[in-house]
C-alpha cells in the first residue's frame, strides 16, 4: 500500500478495497506506470493474497 501512496494512489485499508484497487491500477493503461512499477504492485499483490488466505487458515483452524 506504500507503494501506491507514493504514486499519489489512494485506496481503502479494507481487504476488498485493496485487492480492487490494487486491480484497477494494474489495468489502467492511461495511469503511465513503469513496466517494473507494475511487476512490483502484481507481486505485493500476490503476497498479499498469500497472507490472507494464511490467516484464513489460521482462523479455520482457530475454530476447530
């Protein structure tokens, strides 16, 4: 999310929020980001996806 916030782009702390946002930055073609700029939000992306199915299980498990 720093990234972004250093790109001027703001966006919700909310999970759904970033993914979206993270989406929608990654397909604006008109945004004039860097190639290596958008390789490094797609990968935080997928780290972040990683983390939150991580503590997803974590939480599953939690519950049982």
């Amino acid at each position: 999310m720093s990234l972004l916030l250093e790109l001027n782009i703001r966006i919700s702390n909310r999970k759904s929020g970033i993914i979206s946002a993270i989406d929608g930055v990654l397909e604006d073609a008109t945004n004039d980001l860097p190639v290596e700029c958008r390789k490094a939000i797609y990968t935080a992306k997928l780290h972040l996806n990683w983390l939150i199915e991580a503590v997803q299980q974590y939480d599953d498990c939690l519950e049982k």
